[in-house]
C-alpha cells in the first residue's frame, strides 16, 4: 500500500465514525452553539500572493494571483446547515513594462449540507463548480514570449470542474499543536452538457498546527494536498494577528512553498502554481 492510498483509506474512515463515537462527540458540543435560522454566518476573506525566484516555464504567465472569497451559512437548525462557497481569482503575469497585466481570471462557487457534531467535528457533502477564463493581456504575454523563442508550457489540468464531494472536518484542541485536518473526496467530475469529464484528483488534504501562539498571535504552520494525476503539495508557515473580542477576524503574511514546476487548477482552490512565494490574507467573520 502507498502512502497515498493509506491517506485515502484515513479519509473514508474518518467519514465512516461508528455511531458511538458520534454520540460520544455530542456529548462535548461547544458551550456556545452556533447561532440559527436565515443567514446565520457569514465570512469574507482577501488574499494577495507574489511569486519569488527561481522562475519555472510557468512564471511568465503566472507571476501573481489574488481572491476575494465570501463563505455564507445560508439556514441552519440544530446542527444540520446549508452552507454556500464563493471566491473569484484573479491570476496575473509578469508586467508590461510599468502596466499590471492580469492573464486570466477564475470563478468557483459550491453548496453543501453540512451535519455538525461539535464545534471541532464536522461532516459535509456538496457540489462545487470551477470555471477559467483568459484574457487579451495573456495572449500578448504568450505573443511577446513566443518571440523570444520561448516554448510556451501546457497546463495538464482542465479548466473547468463540476464536482461531487464529501468533506470530513476534525479539530483537536487538546492535543500538542492543536492539530486541524480537512479531508476532501472528489469521486466523480460531471460534464454540464452530459456525462463524465477527467476526473478531478480525488483526495484534497488540508492541515494546520499552531506553533506560538500569545494575546491574539499566532504562527502556524499550513499544508495543502492533493493526490492523483498532476499532484500537488503545498506548504505554508503563517503569521497571524486577530482581535481578541473576535477571532475570526484576522490579518495574515504568510510565506509558502510548492515543489515542482507545474501549474494546477482545483475545484477546491482554484489556480496554483509550484514554487516559493509569500503574501498576505485579512479574514472578516460576522
């Protein structure tokens, strides 16, 4: 069995908790339950990400990328919700002399029925659409490269997702770091017109430990994963400050590495490129 197969056959166990393990999560629900009814929640988040050396055959077409995500509790009652996901990307090239050139944009969007058991364990299932779109700043950045001789890259994945998914959440305060995990399985990608499309990668992992943390700082460190076809792995190590009287409102930098020298396109995060770059993210919680 590979590494990758035994994260996989994880994430199915975890989404199959015995019905006593369940109810003994109940029995630890956060003393403060989430609030109810129409428009129970709300976040807002902005994220800017600069590219740093060593450039890779993607670097020209794909120096920076930025995006405004908005995550909307639609109704909940008890502990069963619906919830909507929405970002737009934005992915830029490298400059035309002193003009900001944007190469490309990208939508994702998604619903789910999320079942919470307690404030740290969540079951969820969903759609979750994705779809690219190119513009004429791009095309002069290709033209203007291909005449220097520049062999332009192919991008292995599509451009655009319709996908089925099942997500488990699972936070573990008491232990060391604080560990949070969440796990994605993607197993079918639909084609809006009928039938299949290539399928997406089929497992996304995300985790995140705090390393520090003192009055409202925090360093943590952040990992992105998917297995399958044209595979990624993503590391972060993040900075935070947030407000005391309400922590989910945060200002991030953060510096991050992906190995490789390809370019990614998910239906959980959009548009990704290997290679090491930094930024920023300011998070906004109703």
């Amino acid at each position: 069995m590979t590494p990758w197969t035994g994260a996989a056959l994880a994430c199915a166990f975890c989404l199959a908790v015995p019905a006593p393990a369940a109810a003994q999560i109940r029995e630890h629900f956060d003393a403060n339950p989430p609030r109810q009814g129409a428009f129970a929640d709300a976040s807002f988040e902005m994220m800017l990400r600069r590219h740093a050396p060593p450039a890779n055959p993607f670097s020209p077409f794909y120096a920076w990328d930025a995006h405004m995500a908005l995550r909307l509790t639609i109704l909940r009652r008890g502990s069963r919700a619906v919830d909507f996901a929405g970002a737009v990307q934005s992915v830029g090239t490298e400059s035309f002399g002193s003009r900001v050139s944007v190469g490309g944009a990208g939508y994702l969007f998604g619903f789910s029925f999320t079942h919470t058991y307690s404030a740290d364990f969540k079951l969820s299932a969903g759609i979750a659409h994705l779809s690219s779109h190119l513009t004429r700043d791009l095309d002069e950045k290709l033209d203007e490269e291909r005449s220097r001789g520049t062999t332009v890259p192919d991008v292995l994945d599509p451009s655009e997702y319709n996908v089925i998914f099942l997500k488990v959440a699972r936070k573990l305060p008491a232990w060391r770091l604080s560990p949070e995990v969440e796990a994605f399985v993607l197993p079918v990608n639909i084609r809006l017109g009928g039938g299949l499309r290539k399928r997406a990668r089929p497992v996304h992992l995300r985790t995140r430990a705090t390393l520090w943390q003192a009055r409202g700082r925090r360093l943590a460190a952040e990992t992105q994963h998917e297995i399958g076809s044209n595979a990624f792995h993503h590391f972060s190590l993040v900075f935070e400050q947030s407000r005391e009287d309400r922590p989910g409102d945060r200002f991030q930098v953060f510096l991050s590495v992906a190995p490789g020298r390809q370019l990614h396109v998910s239906p959980i995060i959009g548009g990704l490129r290997d290679g090491l770059a930094f930024g920023l993210k300011v998070s906004f919680r109703s």
